[in-house]
C-alpha cells in the first residue's frame, strides 16, 4: 500500500480495530487505535522503518487494503484486539507460542466466580481447566490492561481475591466492597444470581457484544422498577449511562511502546571463533523481544581459510539468508569495528535485503567500548544488542571448543 491508497479509505476519527490484508484479504496485522484515521496514517509516514522496524515495514509493503471496526470506546478496541489477534493469529502480530509473559484476565469456575489478572505463565501454574470458566487474553500490556480492569470492575463490581474467605473464617467487607468495586461476595450482600449477571456482562465486553449488554441492563432495569426495587433500578440506570460515556482515552496512550511489535522484535547476533584460522565456526543466536530464543540459534562450520574474519563473517551471513524459511531478523548485531560493519551491509545489498546493522566495537580487553549504527535502534535496544552480542561470543567458543576436543 502507498499513501495515497490510505487517504482513499476515509478512516473515521474514532476508535476501533484496524486489520491490514493482503490482496487475497488475509489479514497480515491486527491493531487497536484512540483514532482509526490517525493511527493507520501513521504507518505511512517516511520514519516507519526507524520506529518499527523491517518487520512492520515490509507488512505495509504487502498489505493491499486496510479494513476497521469502529467501537464506541478506547476499551471496547483494547478488548477486541485481543480476541481478533488471539482468533485469527495474524502473521505480523507475536505469536502465542511467545506471550507466556503476558497478561490475561481470568474467570474462576466457582459459585461466585472471581474475576483475576495474572500474567499466563502464572495462570496454567496455578489452574486446572475445570477451575477456569474461561481465559481473555494475552494483552500487550499489564498496566495497560490493570486500567482497563479497573473501568471494567467500575461498571461491573467483581470479586478477586479475600484471604479471609479463603481461610474459612468469618469475612468482613472487604476493602473493595466498602468502596463499591466488589458487591460484597462474603457477606452474602448479592444473591448469585444478580452476580452471575456482572460475570456474564463482563465477559459479554469480553466479547465485544456491547449491544447485548444494554439490552440485558435494559430488561433488569424494567423488571426491577415493575417490582418496585428503585434502588436496584436506578444502580442499572447509572451503570447504562456510564457504559455510554466511559473515559478510558488514556488507554492507548504509547500504542507504539504498548503494542505486541515490542515483543516480536526480533535481534540476530552473529560471531567467528578459530585459532589461527583452524577450526573455523559462526554461530547465529536470537532475541525475540527481551527473551533469548534458544531454540532458534545456529552454528555453521566455515572453509578452513587464513584469519580472514570479515570473510567468515561473509559466509556465515550468505549462509543463513539462505534458509528463508527462517524468519528475518529486525536487527543485525555484529562483532567488530567499521570494516566488519561494512562486509555486513555489502552482503546485506548483494542479498537486497533493507536489515539495518549495528557493530559492537571492543577495547583491549575485549569489553565493549562503543555501537556503531543507528542512533534509534542503539538508543532503543542497547542493553538487548550488548546482550545478543555476549551470548553470540558465548556460544561460538563453546562450539569452537567442542570441534577443538574432538580432534585431541
């Protein structure tokens, strides 16, 4: 897609879900935004490869067109991007395979269901299936969704957690229930079946069925004022009125820190290691996000040559551009100086591939002393590059080492 292809789609100034799609109309990526027409603009500007990477990049480049679905909140969109991501599994979005350091939201299988946030590690620890009612998620952001949870308990009071309850001793209202974010499970102040409807409303905004909620709230509220329960009528009044006018626009606030593409980055770090030219080995080694991806890392026997680094360095990278079955990386981290650098990016062109590259420089005592590269990607993702390029050396050694003691 081009610029002008975008402003041919008359986004609305609203929030929603965007989907990116190929000319087949498979979807490539899934986003939520405060405002459609702002937030898919921006994809277009001329700094979309220093801000996102090769990855987001190359998305644009494909995609054919662009579809939304508006909401009437900001959290309606968080929601729903979640579910849209988590059903269709979008090529560009993170896998699920690695979001095991997410958040999700947690409804219990229990008389009185309990509503709770925990990162999916956590969750599968701690539950068996048949204590789950159901499971939302994985969401990019634990503040983020903390927000969320925070309006959602606002329009629909839920129980979480109450120690005393879980002791079996004699509960007294808990502090959430003295402030109106719980109703007063363990004090029997709410019959289950007026809580069961908080629980199916909850995971009705789960679900993006906003219109069926007025309808069920409508039809308590009737019912109740028929039997003369005014107080309990006018609480469902209030809960439509603040579901119309919900005040969560500071809920994507950094969607570019917040989204799943800080997640998927993706960090190749590439090393040589012989004696004198003998016993020459590369190793490839991955970061996704902040996580070493260990079962992704590589190791390549190179020709036995003179000490020529910038030549094995040159192999090792015709080599693995090879296997385009592997995913490209959004970062490529070297170890050396200028001319290292340099034999990266030459490769790099006769490939034609865009990758950006950085170089890590080392002193004497080969500790590093500088990053040549970019500014952007050396100021967003040092600590990761000085990580990748540690463990590369790490693992070349210690493949270096193991050729060495075969030969003894």
């Amino acid at each position: 897609m081009k610029k002008q292809d975008c402003q041919k789609l008359k986004l609305p100034e609203n929030p929603g879900v965007y989907f990116f799609r190929d000319k087949d109309k498979n979807i490539l990526y899934i986003g939520k935004a405060t405002s459609l027409k702002d937030r898919v603009a921006s994809y277009f500007n001329p700094d979309l490869m220093s801000r996102r990477g090769l990855r987001m990049a190359t998305m644009v480049t494909i995609a054919d067109n662009v579809t939304f679905q508006q909401t009437e909140s900001v959290l309606e969109a968080l929601l729903l991007e979640s579910k849209f991501i988590k059903e269709h599994q979008p090529p560009y979005n993170a896998k699920e395979k690695d979001d095991k350091s997410f958040p999700c939201v947690v409804i219990t299988k229990e008389e009185f269901p309990r509503v709770l946030v925990m990162r999916i590690r956590d969750y599968e620890k701690k539950f068996e299936k048949k204590g789950i009612l159901t499971v939302y998620g994985p969401f990019p952001s634990m503040s983020q969704l903390k927000d969320a949870m925070k309006i959602i308990r606002r329009l629909f009071p839920y129980h979480d957690r109450c120690d005393a309850c879980e002791d079996k001793k004699e509960c007294k209202p808990c502090f959430n229930a003295q402030i109106g974010l719980c109703p007063g499970v363990c004090i029997g102040a709410i019959s289950k079946v007026e809580y069961k409807g908080h629980i199916d409303n909850i995971r009705r905004l789960f679900e993006g069925k906003r219109t069926e909620i007025k309808r069920e709230l409508e039809k308590d509220m009737s019912k109740y004022a028929k039997e003369h329960e005014f107080e309990k009528a006018a609480k469902v009044r209030n809960t439509l009125y603040a579901l119309d006018h919900i005040r969560d626009t500071s809920l994507i606030k950094e969607e570019d820190v917040l989204s799943f593409k800080d997640q998927s980055f993706r960090i190749e770090a590439y090393d040589v290691a012989h004696i004198s030219g003998s016993h020459r080995v590369g190793t490839m080694v991955v970061m996704e996000g902040k996580e070493k991806a260990k079962d992704q890392y590589r190791r390549f026997k190179l020709e036995e040559k003179v000490n020529d680094d910038y030549e094995g360095l040159r192999q090792i990278l015709l080599r693995r551009f090879n296997h385009k079955e592997w995913r490209y990386p959004d970062l490529i981290v070297i170890d050396g100086g200028v001319g290292h650098k340099q034999t990266a990016d030459k490769v790099l062109a006769h490939l034609n591939l865009h990758i950006p590259t950085v170089s890590v420089v080392k002193d004497d005592r080969h500790k590093p002393k500088d990053i040549l590269g970019d500014k952007v990607h050396v100021d967003n993702h040092k600590k990761e590059i000085l990580l990748a390029n540690s463990e590369a050396h790490r693992f070349s050694i210690g493949y270096h080492r193991t050729l060495r003691n075969r030969l003894i």
